[in-house]
C-alpha cells in the first residue's frame, strides 16, 4: 500500500536508454570493427573468420538493445497492473471503513465498535441478532480483502516469471553460450503462458508434477483468465491435440491415479475450460455479425482471425479421433473437449459455440455413434458431446437463440437458414437418432441415457426466453418481453412437437420441465390463445408463428397445437404446475388492471378470457390424471407434486433488456395467487399423507374454487365494489358466473382436441 510504484517506470526508463546507448554501440561497430571485414582491404581466410565473428558480435549488440527494450515494456507492464490492483484494493478499503469496519495496516478487518453511539454499543453487546449479522458482514469484507491481496500476489508472481525468462538466451545457434535474448518479448502474459505451456505439455505427457508446479499452473490460469494474450499465447503453444491429451489426464489423475487431490485437478479443468473460452472470443467489430455471414468469414481469413481459425481447424482434426486405450470403450477429442468446457465459469462466445454445435452434428452424421456410450465409459466425461454442448449452450442465451432459431443464420432478408430445431427435437428419418448407453459383455445391451436431453432442454429453454434456464423452486414469470428470434424458436419447439394426425404429442420427459419453464413466459400469448378471442393470434398462427407488438413479440400457434404440446409437457406434475402457476399469476394480473369505476362489460371482458384458460387447464389435467398409461406417478403422486410446486416456488426478479437499458419484472404483489396458494399451503400442512393431500390439491386446483377465491380477493381489494353489501356481492357472484360459463366452453373445447387428434 506504501510502496513507490513510480520507481517502475522510473527504472524502465533507464531500461529504455540503455537500448538507445546499445543502438549507438552497435553503429560504432558496425562502422569501426565490422566494417573492415566487409570491405576490400583485408581479404583471405583471416578476413573470412574475422567477418564470422564480427557478426555474432554485431548481432548481440542488436540483441541487447531488444532485451533492454523488452525489460523497460515490461517495467510499466507490472507498473500498470500493480497500480490497478492496488487501486482496487484502496477502493475495497475504504468502502470497508465506510461499512462500519476497521481495517488494519495488516490487512484484517474488524467492526468499529469505537463509532457506535453508547446506545447502539450496547445494543451490539446484548444482541446475538446483530452480533451475527456483524460477524457476516466481517466476513464478507475479509473475504473481499484476502482476494484482492492474493490478486496482487498472484500478479506479482507472473511479473517474477517474465524477468526470469527475458534474459535467457532462447537461440541456441546464435554462435553464444549465453548471450543476450534476441527474442526478448515485452508482454508478462506471453511469458506466463509459455511457462504454463511447459507445465501442461508434462502433464499431457504423463509424467509426475510436483506440487508447486501445480500450484503455480492454478496461479496462471487464475492471473490470466481474463486476458486473451495469454490464453491464445497458451493454446497456440499447447494445441489442440496437446490440450485433449492434457484435460484427459487430469480426469484420469482426478478420478483414478490420484483421487485425493481431486479437487485441484477439476480447478486446473476450470481453469483450461476459461482459457479456451477468453482465447475464442470474436472481437467486437464482428461479434453481431451471423456465422454464415460475409463479415464473418472476412474476418476470420485476417491475420486477426488467425488464432480462430487455425484453433477451430485443430478440433475439426483431433475431434473425432479416438483417444481412448480400450478398443471397445473409445474416448473422443470432441468429448473431452466440450466436458472440460463444462467447468467454465466464463461464457462460451456465440460464434464459437455456433461452429462447435454445426461441427459436432457433422462429425456425428460422418461417423454414426460417436457419441454412444460403451461399458463403464470414462469418469467425468460425457459420451453425448452434442447434449453436453448444448447445456453449455444455456449459460449464453444468446448464442442458443441464434442457434436454434429456424429463420437462419446470414444476413440479409433472404436467411441461410439451419434445421438445429428440426434435427435435435423433431421426429422423422432426417433427424438425430440420440445415443443409448450400451453395456458391453456376452451381448450388447442398449439402455436409455438418464441424462439424454438435458442439454438440449436447458438450451431450449434458454433460447426461447433469452434468459438462464431457471434453478429449483424458481418459477417463471408469465409477462416477459421477447425477440423475434425467441419467439420464432418458441413458435418452432411447439410446431416440432405436435402430434402428427391420430397420433399423441409425446414429449421426453427430460425436456418436459424446461420446456414448461419456457412456455410459461410467453404466458400473455397462451392466454389469449387459449381464450380464443384474439384474431391477431390466429391469423399470426398461419403465418410467421410470431407478430410483433411495440418493443415484443407475441408467440402466435393454433388453439389445438398448443393444447396438444402442453398435454405432452403435463405429464411431469411439476411442469404442469408452472404452467398453471404461471396461468394463475397473468390472469391476477390482468384482473388487478381493470380500472377502478369500470363497466360492467370492461369487467367480464377480460374475466370470462381468464374462464376459458382455467377451463382448457382443468381439461388438460383431468386427461393426464385418466390416462391408464402414466405409470411414473400414481394419480396421488401426480397432484400431491402439483400442490408442492404451486405453494413453494418463488418469482425471482428478472433484469430484462430493452431498448432503453433494462426493466424489471417479477416483483408485483399477487394478491390473488398469493391468496389462493396461501390457504392451500396451510390445507396441505395439516396433512402427511399423499392421498389426503391429492384430495387438497383437487379442491385447490378445481377452477371453480379457483375462481371464487381469486374474484373474492380481488374484489376485497376494491373500491367500486363493495362486498358487505347484497349489491356488492350480487355484482361478484354475476362475475364469477360468467368467469364458470367461460370454464365450460375452454373446457369442452380442449377435451375435443385431446380426444379427437384426427380432427
């Protein structure tokens, strides 16, 4: 914190002239000594050796000057990033300080009880509440300190490996045993990824590592892992062949030779996986620009795109080939490529992802059951690369937008076009047979994969809403805006989906609750499809599948299409009940918007539309729960799940991106879900018994008692309605009439397209 940096560039200064002293030595040399060899006085065999030497000394003159050059560059290199850290940790201090903390010269922070007024002290002091809350908070700005101060460290330590380095010799035919680094180069990174690379080449070898040279591997990579010199410097060193080789025998060190250390070997794969995806970053000139356009392909012939290409090209190579020692359980580059991308925390560009994903296809239909799991398989490695790319895939909602969106690639108004969708979700001879994982013995044995399609359901669901996919006890808010794009991938999930004629829409039951999660959010669409008075949504459904409404896109399919596709996803209880949920959520919104003073008719209008949905959700559940050949849940089961996920999840507020920066969504009162999920939670409560409970979750989820409790609240809350009063009330039950008239027709309407597929 004290240290004079300015003495950095002070001494690169000095560096600097000592290259200019350099340059005038070696034109007086040249001039003086060198010289005369070259001329037409001295001639024969002495001119002849004296010439030879005249140029090693010449050329060490050069080569001086180049590493006083490199030493001074790399000076205010470690002078740039000490005072950045430093000022990081300045700033962390004094936040910390302003927080009510002390922060001591040593680094340790603690409360400052010395700030407090006499009363709050003594409150401190009695108060285990608060005492907890402070010891958190400490910890946290502990926690803060103790990172920046290593960042320091670790930065220091790659500025210690770049001065080791730029003064060795690296010609060994320069005709000196040691003289000066004519390759000298002014970049610390560039010295700490030849350093890694010597380390990572060893272990892609198979010889033992020491643990220092480990520790000092994790360093690099965590010094660097925002820093694309050394992440391509690192890669273009190790390549591709070299880096399969390498993430294969950290698995095989973490899994098998030495599992107690299992922990520092997924680092390094965490590590590897962010290096890979700083290094194929596209520059921001040609990041908006499609894979298949003319921009791109422009770009990636420059010498900018260099790197790119020739890294792309080496896992086209090493990809399909097969690294595994036992014949009959091979081990693909693709597969231990994209299972060390997995341990990324850093998101995958979308270009690279987009190339990977058409890579991967190709190499699968050149060489069919690449992907199959044989055996045991391999420990951390998953045989299905398409599945684990996609579930990468999901942490860049945009890159799985682009990818999956089935109006193209290119630009332009006429689009190139891809058929992703088609051949990962759809059905028919052109489309992926996925892989069975097959045991191997007296005969083979093909068993589904339990984690087929997980990748692909997450991708999915974050292609069609532009966010993460969601986590556990996470539900979906039913009013987001969407793209183009997304919609289109929405419009085109469903059309892949649906029955063909006489046939049942069924949907794997990995990709059932996610693709819920992402139909939920278009849930202002299914609403007023469903409802069946929009004639914006049915001319759209002809058409495009999507229109556009101000800033968002509207999902646009046919009434039976969709009926069907949420029949398939309703087999899983809990992706039934985000849909509800999220049903729920809109039409309590859509009630609450209904002005105070309103008509009669600007009442029923939007409340007998809400009638329909419930209506045609009470058919779908009523099919799921009579269908003989649900054999995954029992009738119980199936309801009791239902009731858990409607009265335990909870909306997490969503930054969503607009034109005008981002607006927030998620975090309205919902009264009256909120009414209606509380009294079951309590109903549930009082039971321990799955029966009992399904006997609950019918009371709850029947749309008439929906209904009424929902209306109820709603206009509890009002002012133009007063419930005490017989006209009040007369004016709810007239409501709630037309709300169950409502039921009957979306009921009757959807039983119709569930019964009847031919039609």
């Amino acid at each position: 914190m004290t240290t004079d940096l300015a003495t950095l560039t002070a001494a690169a200064d000095g560096w600097d002239d000592m290259a200019g002293e350099f340059d005038k030595q070696k034109q007086a040399y040249k001039r003086d000594v060198h010289g005369i060899s070259m001329g037409q006085t001295w001639l024969g065999l002495s001119a002849d050796a004296a010439n030879r030497r005249f140029d090693i000394t010449l050329k060490e003159y050069e080569n001086a000057q180049t590493e006083a050059k490199a030493v001074a560059s790399l000076l205010r290199d470690a002078h740039t990033q000490f005072v950045d850290l430093r000022g990081k940790l300045e700033t962390a201090r004094k936040e910390a300080v302003e927080a009510g903390m002390k922060v001591s010269d040593q680094g340790r922070v603690s409360f400052d009880t010395e700030r407090l007024s006499e009363g709050a002290r003594t409150a401190y002091h009695h108060d285990p509440d608060y005492q907890d809350s402070v010891r958190k908070s400490v910890s946290s700005w502990q926690d803060r300190i103790d990172r920046l101060v290593k960042d320091v460290i670790d930065a220091d330590k790659g500025v210690e490996i770049a001065f080791k380095a730029v003064v060795i010799d690296s010609d060994v035919t320069d005709g000196t045993t040691n003289g000066f680094n004519g390759k000298a180069q002014g970049d610390i990174e560039k010295y700490e990824a030849e350093n890694a690379d010597d380390i990572a080449n060893r272990v892609a070898n198979g010889e033992k590592m020491s643990a220092a040279e480990l520790a000092e591997l994790r360093r690099a990579f965590r010094d660097n892992s925002d820093d694309k010199a050394f992440s391509q410097t690192f890669l273009s060193g190790l390549g591709p062949d070299a880096t399969i080789k390498f993430t294969n025998e950290l698995n095989h060190l973490a899994y098998d030779s030495d599992k107690s250390h299992k922990a520092v070997y997924m680092d390094l794969q965490g590590g590897l996986a962010d290096t890979v995806a700083k290094a194929t970053q596209v520059p921001g000139s040609v990041a908006d620009a499609p894979p298949g356009s003319q921009k791109f392909k422009e770009w990636l012939a420059s010498d900018d795109g260099k790197f790119y290409r020739e890294w792309t090209a080496g896992l086209n190579k090493y990809g399909p080939k097969n690294y595994g020692s036992d014949a009959g359980n091979p081990l693909y580059g693709y597969q231990s490529v994209v299972s060390m991308m997995q341990h990324s925390d850093a998101k995958f560009d979308d270009q690279f992802l987009y190339q990977m994903g058409d890579d991967l296809i190709a190499a699968e239909k050149k060489q069919p059951g690449i992907f199959t799991e044989w055996g045991a398989g391999h420990d951390g490695i998953r045989a299905d690369a398409i599945d684990g790319l996609l579930g990468v895939m999901s942490k860049n909602p945009d890159a799985a937008t682009a990818f999956f969106d089935p109006a193209g690639n290119g630009e332009g108004p006429n689009h190139v076009g891809n058929d992703h969708l088609h051949y990962l979700l759809g059905s028919g001879d052109d489309t992926r047979e996925w892989p069975k994982h097959v045991t191997t013995g007296v005969s083979n044995i093909e068993m589904d994969d339990p984690l087929s399609r997980t990748g692909l359901g997450a991708a999915l669901e974050a292609a069609a809403t532009g966010q993460l996919p969601l986590k556990a006890n996470q539900d979906a808010w039913p009013e987001v805006p969407h793209s183009d794009a997304q919609a289109r991938v929405m419009h085109g999930i469903i059309d892949q989906l649906k029955p063909s004629e006489g046939t049942d829409a069924p949907v794997h039951e990995n990709l059932r609750q996610p693709l819920a999660n992402a139909l939920a959010q278009y849930t202002n669409d299914t609403h007023e499809i469903l409802g069946g008075m929009s004639a914006d949504y049915v001319k759209a459904s002809t058409g495009d599948g999507y229109f556009r409404d101000g800033n968002t896109a509207h999902l646009a399919v046919s009434q039976k299409d969709l009926v069907q596709v949420m029949r398939g996803l309703s087999e899983d209880p809990d992706a039934y009940a985000a849909l509800h949920k999220a049903e729920s959520r809109y039409i309590d919104g859509e009630m609450y918007k209904i002005p105070e003073g309103s008509t009669d008719f600007e009442q029923s209008a939007p409340l007998n539309k809400a009638g329909a949905t419930l209506g045609a959700y009470s058919a779908i559940r009523e099919d799921v729960i009579n269908d003989g050949r649900m054999a995954k849940y029992s009738e119980a089961d199936w309801k009791a799940k239902v009731a858990y996920h409607v009265i335990g999840g909870a909306v997490t507020p969503l930054a969503i991106p607009t034109a005008g920066g981002s607006i927030v969504v998620g975090d309205a009162l919902q009264r009256g879900v909120d009414t209606w999920a509380w009294q079951w939670g309590n109903s549930m409560k009082a039971e321990a018994d799955a029966s009992a409970n399904a006997a609950i979750a019918d009371h709850y989820l029947d749309a008439h008692n929906q209904t009424v409790l929902m209306v109820d609240t709603w206009a509890n809350n009002r002012t133009d309605i007063d419930t005490t009063t017989e006209a009040g009330k007369a004016k709810v039950e007239d409501l709630t009439n037309g709300i169950l008239n409502s039921q009957d027709r979306g009921t009757n309407q959807t039983q119709r397209y569930l019964t009847d597929t031919s039609n």
